[in-house]
C-alpha cells in the first residue's frame, strides 16, 4: 500500500527547499529565495508593458501599487511577519493529537491571528511596476472538505487584507461535504459579516475537488476565475500581477509562487523563482530548476513571466470565457489529482499560454499526508485520473506511464492479450525445487495480500475469506474528452516535448522500453525501487514492469523514470543518476549485432559479475554472454 501513499506525497513533500538532501535532481540550487532580484533590463520591461495601454477588460486602471491596506504586525501575537510558532510545552499532547486532523499542526494555527501579518516577499523590481493596462476584476473560488476554521479564514482575511478592493467581485465557498460542525452555517454567519461578498455553496455530496471547483465557477460573476486551496495565504501585492499579465493576453493561465507555511510551525518560507513545475513517468508532479534557455528568453530578468511546462494545480487564475474555451476541467476526474497536468497539457497544445508570474506570492501548507478520505481508495482515484490524462493528451508518450504502473494494465486502459499465433514451450512442475525461506504458503500469502489491498478495492474481502477474486478499475468514459482535443485542434504531446518541454523526463524519441536482460544470468536491470546517486541492481525478470523498465533513447541514455545510468569512472559502480541530458557519463551505445551495452566515456561494457550477479558492472569489452543484452526495437537503432 505504501508505494500508493507515495503518489500522494510526491506532490507534496517536494518543496521544502530548505532541504538539500531530498533527493530531487536540482537539490538546493533554486535555493535563492526570490529576495534579491536585480532588475537589469528596466526598458525592456516598461515596453512589455505598455500594449498601448488598452486591454480588452473594462476594468480599472491601477497606477499605484499598494492600494491595500497593509497590514501591521501584532504585538505579542504569535507567527507575525510570518514567524515560526513555538506551542508551549504543556499542549505538547494536544498538539500531537490534533495534528491528526488535518495533517498540520492545527493548535499552532489556532494561535495565530486571522489578520496575521507576513514580510513582503517580493523583488524590488516588482513593486515599482506600474502596469499601463485596465485589470480585470476576478471571483476567487476557494473548494474545501473538512478544512480547519482558522486556515480557511486565514485564507480569507489574507485576501480582504491584501487585495485592492475594486478589484475582488467575491469570494466563492465550495464547501464539498464536510463534516464539521464549524463548516455549516456558523461559517455563514461569520462570512456575511466580512467586507467582502462571501458566497458559500455546497455540492451536498462528496464531489472532489475538481468538480466542486466547477460548480464554484457557473457562478462567477468577475472576468477572471482565481482558485485557491482553502489553506492559503496570500501576501502583499499577489493579485494585480496576476490580473495584469491576464490582461495583456487572455490566454494566458497563471499561478503565483507558492511559497511554503510549514506544516509544523506555520513558518511562512518564500519558495525559489528558479523552479518550474514538471512531472516524471508516474505523472507526479515535481519542482525542477529553470532552465538557462527560459532565463535567456526573459533577459535574465527574474520578475518578468516564466513560462512553466506544468502547474501544481491549487492555486491560479484565468480568464473566465477562456477556461471554458479551453475545456474547463475534465468531470470524469474523481476527488483529487490529475487535473493539473490535464489543464497544463491542454492549454499549452490547444495554444494558451501557462506561466508563473515571480511577483505574485502565496503561501500554502503542504502536508505530508492527505488527511481526508478517499472513497474507493486512494490508488484507484489517482491512478485513474492519471489515466484519463495520459489517454486524452500524451499520445505514445503514455506508454511511459503505463509502464511505471504494473498491475494497472487493465484498470487503466491498458490491454493484455494471448497472441494466439504464439506458442512457446514450458515444463511444469507440480512443486518448486527451490526452497522458500520463511515458507511458501508466508511468502506467497503475503504477496497476494498486498495486492489485494491495493488493487482490489472492496473485493479484497473475497480474496482475505477464500481465495483471490478481482475486479478492475474502471476509467470512465473519454468520448467528450477526446472530441474536445480534436474540436479544438490541439497539438500533439510530440509538439508539447518539443516545444514546450524539451527538458522532460519523458525522452523525444526513443529506441526502447521494456525491460533490459543479460544473457548469462537471464536476469533483468532492476533499479530496486533505489534512488539517485544509488546502485543499479540486477535481479530475476518479472515481466511486470516498474523497476525492470527502461527506455534507450536517441540521445544514449538508459533511463527509468527521472534517472540514467551513470558511471563517472572506467571503475564504476554504475548507478542510478538524475537523467542531465548532456551525455558525458550517461552515454551509451547498443551494438544490435553483438548486444553489447558500451559506456561512450570509458569504452567499457556493461556486464554481470558471476561471484556478485546483483550487481552490474563495467568491464573490458569481450562480447561474452554476459555482456550481451536483449532489447528489441521497432525503430531502426
Ligand atoms: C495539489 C494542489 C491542489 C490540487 C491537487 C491535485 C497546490 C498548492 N495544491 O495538492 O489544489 O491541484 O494538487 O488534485 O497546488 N478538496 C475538496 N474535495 C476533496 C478533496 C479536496 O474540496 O474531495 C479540497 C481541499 O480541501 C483543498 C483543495 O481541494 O482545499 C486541494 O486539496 P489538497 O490541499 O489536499 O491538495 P494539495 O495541496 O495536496
Ligand atoms: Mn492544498
């Protein structure tokens, strides 16, 4: 069950940037933290911004920054200007217990005032601008389940606080069938008193957050839709250049910096504007490093729009007509995930734009659990969104999702079939020759169990009662979702890569994917479920995908997922790398005739070691079997 979890945390433990041994490629060097931005190209700027100072909105034209009211620290009130919570030693218990609620330390929100105030995060260069252009007026849609008082009202006053107020038409409440006392209509009650129009809808049954974000947006009254998650916290100055950018082009969808509020203290850490958002084979969303060509295109001036491959999904705004122009969201997605990468892909290939815009900051709590419930589990609901993604916009591409996805064949719209046209001989045997340490009936018992759990749902009953009985995941229904690519003339996920993502994980073109197997041992390249900078491991074939495959590409790499084989000596070890795309240690060459899987750098072979077979090696070339390597290609090497 746990590697289920894991697509859930993937999300959202990857942005602590404070630590550099998370294992993510770009460690810690995004680690400016967007408080000494230089503006170096100030002319470049004020003609960028100037589009003849019309726009398309009959909004307001803002000259000054700063038209909220800012907001001052109070005295002896904890976390202000953002601080750190200290909870006194005697609610310790209280604490741990309440952090189970919703995942973050709630007692230390609880101190904290609603009104509290936060450092101006923002570059220099950001608060002189002074957009030639008529901002639109924007509805904020804020969905929730079960979501504390304190985070949702924080959310709340951080708008009230620090938005200009011409520009806030309301704020629409989802509430998605929470259960808490405080959610109903004592929030009412609190939110009509605010000086801002507080809606509050309820889906009346649990919907997910995709679709009770688009029932809060059939109600929007503004130009521009802005989400955000109801744990929120917006700083000085995040909305105009949003609602500015929106305003130079309509089509174009954009995000904040999501700075951090730990899960823990409530610290408000500003997040780098050196990271953009991306995703790997499972399709998680991760942070990686800009790019040099991205930081060439914006004259390497730090406040101006980055263009990001994909967004984190919570926080963003856009214009109104546009989203539905664009497709709105995809209703066959279930509670949570998916929908993110679905609108990242369809407004980059059906000719929007997606860009984060470093002088808008929002801070957002990410936790390390999800604390609510996922009705069917937590596998079938993010794997079949996954699913519906990868179908509608990622073409073969999806392949490399399916593949990090062994056992979700056929719940995920995959097939297995018996080519009937193939024969291939076995000898059967009526008991294993080989012994099962601990006992067969433990071990294989245990197998089984742990993939009733995650892949049998409710099923799994029959299984634990008697014996395995399963039913698949179903992924819904794709006809409109199809038709709407297709009605809107998107481009292929080949033009997304090559356009839009170069850097992907997710290689151009490849020679092969499947699984890699060594003649003199018949075992398979396996990364062990390991991690950057570890060995590459060796072991018995499963023919089940996931850690056993791996794809050549053009480029000479060997990668699974976001990692290469590498080796930095004629010694080796060969281990597992963050793919750098450069060539140097992770160039390989197959040589179909002899099947041998030569390292460019050092000449050398990669081989199976007969006195330690889990652990390749490089050696000297010889041609033995055991440097020879089965991969078959469709495509001419
Ligand atoms: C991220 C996004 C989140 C969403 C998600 C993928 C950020 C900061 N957050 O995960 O917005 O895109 O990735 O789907 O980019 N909710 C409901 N009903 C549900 C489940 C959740 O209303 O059944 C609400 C929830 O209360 C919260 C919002 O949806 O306000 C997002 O959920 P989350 O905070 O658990 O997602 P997060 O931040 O882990
Ligand atoms: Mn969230």
């Amino acid at each position: 069950f746990t590697s289920l979890v894991w697509c859930i945390l993937d999300l959202l433990v990857l942005v602590s940037f404070s630590d550099c041994s998370n294992g993510m490629g770009w460690g810690c060097e995004g680690g400016s933290r967007g408080k000494h931005g230089s503006l170096k190209f100030a002319h470049q700027l004020q003609e960028d911004n100037a589009v003849g100072g019309v726009s398309v909105y009959p909004g307001h034209l803002l000259r000054e920054w700063s038209l909220a009211p800012v907001v001052s620290p109070i005295p002896g009130s904890p976390g202000e200007m953002g601080k750190a919570v200290v909870v006194p030693k005697e609610r310790e218990e209280e604490k741990k217990e309440k952090f189970k609620i919703n995942q973050f330390n709630l007692v230390a929100s609880e101190m904290i005032s609603l009104n509290r105030s936060l450092q101006d995060v923002r570059l220099a260069a950001c608060k002189t601008k002074d957009y030639a252009v008529k901002l639109p007026t924007t509805s904020i849609v804020i969905v929730f389940h079960n979501e504390a008082w304190t985070t949702l009202l924080r959310t709340i006053h951080s708008i009230i606080n620090r938005s200009p107020k011409a520009l806030v038409e309301e704020i629409i409440l989802v509430d998605d069938a929470s259960e808490h006392a405080h959610l109903g209509k004592e929030l009412e009650d609190y939110v009509a008193t605010l000086s801002l129009p507080v809606k509050v809808l309820r889906t009346g049954k649990r919907s997910g957050l995709i679709r009770a974000r688009l029932l809060g947006a059939e109600q929007v009254k503004g130009s521009v839709i802005t989400f955000l998650d109801a744990h929120c916290e917006c700083t000085e100055g995040w909305l105009e250049p949003l609602l500015a950018e929106i305003a130079k082009n309509r089509k174009a969808v954009v995000c904040p910096i999501i700075d951090v509020i730990s899960d823990e203290n409530f610290e408000y850490v500003t997040a780098s504007d050196m990271t953009w958002g991306g995703f790997n084979w499972k399709l998680n969303f991760r942070w990686y490093r800009v790019p040099q060509r991205e930081m060439d295109r914006r004259n390497g001036d730090r406040s101006q729009p980055l263009r990001t491959p994909a967004m984190a999904g919570g926080l963003f705004s856009i214009d109104k007509d546009y989203f539905y122009e664009v497709g709105s969201y995809d209703r066959g997605m279930d509670i949570w995930g998916g929908e993110n990468l679905e609108m990242s892909f369809r407004v980059w290939q059906c000719g929007g734009v997606l860009e984060i815009i470093p002088c808008s900051h929002v801070g957002h709590v990410f936790r390390d659990k999800s604390p609510y419930t996922f009705p069917g589990g937590v596998a079938k609901i993010v794997n079949k969104n996954a699913a519906r993604v990868a179908e509608v916009w990622m073409d073969e591409w999806r392949d490399f999702y399916y593949s990090m996805n062994p056992g979700t064949v056929w719940t995920c719209g995959g097939e297995l079939l018996i080519a009937t046209c193939s024969h291939v001989g076995h000898v059967f045997r009526k008991s294993t020759p080989y012994s099962f340490p601990g006992g067969t009936s433990k071990i294989v018992n245990h197998n089984n169990a742990r993939l009733a759990e995650v892949w049998l749902d409710e099923w799994k009953d029959f299984y634990f009662s008697i014996n395995p009985g399963a039913r698949t995941v179903e992924i819904g229904d794709l006809t409109e979702r199809r038709s709407l690519r297709k009605d809107l003339q998107c481009k292929s996920f080949r033009w997304y890569l090559e356009n839009i993502y170069p850097e992907s994980q997710m290689p151009l073109d490849y020679f092969y994917l499947g699984e890699m197997k060594n003649e003199a041992t018949h075992n398979c390249l396996d990364t062990m479920g390991r991690k950057s900078g570890e060995a590459l491991g060796l072991s018995y074939c499963h023919g089940l995908g996931g850690n056993q495959v791996f794809a050549y590409t053009k480029r000479q790499q060997i990668m699974s997922d976001d990692n290469c084989l590498d080796s930095a000596s004629a010694k080796g070890p060969v281990k597992l790398v963050r793919c750098h795309g450069m060539g140097g240690n992770q160039a390989w060459n197959y040589n179909e005739e002899d099947r041998s899987i030569r390292h460019m750098n050092t000449n050398r072979c990669l081989a199976t070691q007969n006195h330690d077979p889990s652990n390749p090696v490089l050696a000297e070339c010889t041609g033995g079997p055991n440097q020879q390597w089965t991969m078959e290609s469709k495509f001419k090497w």
